[in-house]
C-alpha cells in the first residue's frame, strides 16, 4: 500500500546540487509547465461549469451527464438482503449485501474468475457464465434457498445507454471484449433469461454505473456525502442533481416524477475540456493526445488519471535523454522508448523512497528501464514525479468544485474511490490544498474535503436495488415515458 500521510516533497526548485546550468535550466522551464496556479484552477473550475450545463442541455457537450434514473436519495434506513454483480474486465465480482437500516451493511462476496476465452466468448455463454456463478455462490450461502426472489444490482461498466434504471443498451464492447449480439441490446433481459433458464430465486432490478453506486453507496452510511468520484485508471464524477434542471428530460419524465424529484447524473466528465480552451496541456499532454486510440478525447482523463501519470514522465525523461541529451548519458534508452512501459506506480514508487541518495529509485531504474542514474539525476527525476503528482491532484479537483458551485453547496463530503486517491503518495493533501485555493476558505477546517467511498459496485449496487423496488412496489416509474 503506498503511503497516503502528510509529507513534503524532498527536493524542491533550487536545492540540486552537482547540475549543469543548461540542465537546471531546463528542470525549471518544465516546472513552470506542470505549475497550476489556484488563479488557473478558478479559470478551470469557472469553464467546467459551463460544461456540466451545456452536457444537461437538450443539445449536449462534451461531458456527456447521464441520467442514472435513481430517484430518490438512500436514507440509511434501507434493510434486506440484495445480490449485486459486478462484470469487470477480469473477474466477476457477486455480492451478499445485508443492509442494516441503520446507515450500516455487512457484505459477502466470491470472485469467479473469467476464462480466457470469455472476452470473445459466445451470447450464450457470457450470460451462462454469470447465471452459474451465481448458482454457486447460491449454493453455498442460502444452501436451504431463499423465502422470496433476492433482489440483484447489476454493476455493468461498459458504456450503456439508459432509459431508466432497469435497463441498458450496450454501445459498444470494451476492455478487450468483443462478443457479438450484445451491442446495441439491452443486457437485463439478457441476464434475466440465463437466471430463469438455472431457475434461480433472483430478480434484476437495477442496472447501474459504478461512479452512481460510489455516490449512493457513500450517501447511504454518510449524510453529508454529496458525491461518488472515481479517481484511478479513469477518472469519473456522479452526483444528485435535479429533474426540473435537466433540460434534455424536458418531455420524456412521466407525470409521477416530480419536477422537484431528485435524479442521478453520471457525468463522465473524464471528456471536460475536449475543445482545449481550457485546460493547461503541454507538448507532452499534445503528444499523448495524439498517440491515443482516440485523438481529441477524453482531454481531462489524459492529464489527470492513472492510466497516464507514468507515460507523461516517460515522455519528459525520453526528451531529455534522447533529444537534449542531458541525462542518462550512454546509456541504452531502448526500454524508456516504449509507450506506457511506466506505469502509474513508477512516479509513485519513485516519490515514496525515504532515503537520501534515492537508492529506491536507482533499483526501480535499474530494474524496469535497464538505465543506471546519479544521485543528481535521480534528485531531478523525484522533482519531476512530484510535479506530475501534484498537478494530477490539483487539477482533479476542479470537477469537484464545479459540481459543489453549481449546485451551491458550502459544505460537502466528496466520496472518492480508485487506485490513484487511494495509493498515490500526497494525493489527498495536494487535493485538499487545490480546493483551499479556489474557494479561499477562512476556515479552520476545509468545509469541502474528500473522504473515502464505499463500495459502489457491491453495496452501491445494492442500495440502488433497494430503491428501485420501493419504488416499482409503489407503482412508481423509474424511466422515461413509455410510448
């Protein structure tokens, strides 16, 4: 686990030793480059929120803010036991989640691996593969059955689109998969046959995002949280906005929602900025751009998100071995070619070393990139994983502070989950330090501060189950209306 406590950077601008002028030199223009100004995350934050509402809007934008269609916020006093699914890129996740009713939940869970051939598997045996998992998992926690059907929240994290909360067309397959009659089909249906064709005591009633269930997973054991975030391999924001201020339901929200009712938005903001009007990219964050599957996308994800911090350093270390030459001299810089050979853990594993002379980050240099360093080096290397750490910190917070100024609040707990928030070095408190700078708190304790998320694809998935058969025992609708 990478340490998350307070601690300041080691090696600041003008404390190297034994570095040529032309080197410093350089060192210090790429500081400049990576420096965000809180004068700068206002500018963002004041942009971003033009885009949450331009994505709310009957035209859109680039943030796409999808209507999660769950309708009601938890009121931590939910009980019962749910079954939730989670069908990720290597495992699937099943979930026994005993809501307490009193803000509290216990979970059960078995993974069950996938085998290699599921990702181009046939129809047939995707949705075989899941029923029999839950078969056994069945099985082995209700082996005397059940009195009644067990209500189950489908956590599905491929792009979807839905019309309300128990359904969702896949739009296209990702994270390798690629299983024909899937995609542009709605997958309940789909699990519901393969659970009836096992004659297994469940009903799908949900289907969710994983971002909404952080959101009402931590709302569930958490009054004051306000929104579920994603920080790690993507980056993702969900929070609760209001139907009667989402222009694109104008029409299509039956009359027994209420225009005052409240509505999940999952924004996917990882999109912000497509345009670059905004955001303070540099000729590495243009290059990465360019190099990807999908130029011109996913702008805001690309400077801030797990999946890039490592290759954002490869870029910088190549330009100085390669084209300037001023480090890793006659070395072989074969590996350090390499697209995304580093990944998010380097520039983390590199700021964690505690020792003077950095001998962790010799052994990491020496081990993954075959390049032997000096201790000068290495002390420029720790600058440069600094910087990228902290500006990915600094810039992530300006969703955060777009939805709290959007919808006006002066006090929020913002639940975050994903390897970045959780394990890189600094995160929190660089976070923290960025939203002190756009709101100018005088505060003794930040009104606005990120905590730790509750499970959004287990217990989230679950709540959200929990809410929507409330509601569909009622009578309620849970989507647009039907034609």
């Amino acid at each position: 686990m990478v340490h998350l406590g307070p601690r300041k950077p080691q090696h600041r601008k003008g404390t190297f030793t034994d570095v040529p002028e032309n080197l410093l030199q350089q060192v210090h223009d790429i500081e400049q480059q990576l420096t965000v100004s809180g004068d700068t995350l206002k500018k963002i934050t004041e942009h971003f929120i033009t885009e949450l509402e331009k994505g709310l809007s009957k035209e859109g934008g680039n943030i796409p803010m999808l209507p999660g269609w769950v309708l009601d916020f938890p009121t931590g006093k939910e009980k019962g036991d749910y079954l939730a699914i989670d069908l990720g890129g290597t495992n699937l996740r099943v979930v026994l989640v005993k809501l307490g009713g009193n803000r509290d939940f216990d979970t059960t869970q078995s993974k069950f691996a996938l085998p290699s051939y599921m990702r181009t598997a046939t129809l047939d045996q995707l949705w075989d593969f899941i029923a029999k998992s839950l078969k056994s998992f069945l099985d082995e926690f209700f082996p005397d059955g059940v009195s009644s059907p067990l209500p189950l929240g489908f956590t599905f994290s491929y792009p979807a689109f839905q019309n309300s909360i128990n359904e969702g067309v896949l739009k296209a397959w990702t994270k390798g998969f690629d299983i024909d009659g899937v995609e542009g089909h709605d997958v309940v249906p789909m699990l519901q046959a393969a659970i009836e064709k096992y004659d297994l005591p469940i009903k799908v009633v949900a289907l969710i995002n994983d971002t909404t269930g952080t959101l009402v997973a931590s709302m569930y054991t958490d009054s004051d949280a306000k929104m579920g975030l994603i920080f790690g391999t993507g980056c993702n924001g969900a929070y609760y906005d209001v139907v009667k201020d989402v222009p694109k339901l104008e029409g299509l929200v039956p009359d027994d929602i209420s225009p005052d009712s409240p509505m999940a938005i999952n924004c996917e903001y990882g999109a912000f900025d497509n345009e670059h009007v905004a955001l303070p990219r540099t000729k590495y964050d243009i290059t990465i751009d360019e190099e990807s599957p999908r130029p011109g996308q996913q702008a805001f994800e690309k400077m801030i998100s797990g999946y890039y911090l490592g290759e954002i350093l490869r870029l910088i270390l190549l330009e100085l071995a390669e084209e300037k030459k001023l480090i890793f001299k006659d070395q072989d810089l074969s590996k350090l070619k390499e697209l995304f050979i580093l990944d998010t853990s380097f520039p983390a594993k590199i700021e964690e070393d505690p020792f003077e002379n950095l001998s962790d980050v010799q052994e990491l240099f020496q081990t993954v990139l075959g390049i032997q360093t000096t201790v000068p080096e290495r002390k420029i290397v720790r600058r440069f994983a600094e910087l990228i750490g902290e500006r990915s910190a600094r810039l992530s917070i300006c969703g955060i502070a777009a939805i709290c100024k959007k919808r006006g609040y002066t006090s929020a707990n913002c639940a975050a989950d994903g390897s970045v928030v959780n394990k890189y070095p600094g995160f929190k408190e660089r976070a923290a330090k960025g939203l002190r700078d756009i709101f100018e708190w005088e505060t003794e304790e930040d009104p606005i501060k990120i905590v730790a998320a509750e499970d959004g694809s287990g217990a989230g998935a679950a709540i959200i189950a929990a809410l929507t058969e409330k509601r569909l025992a009622a009578g309620l609708s849970v989507g647009i209306k039907k034609n």
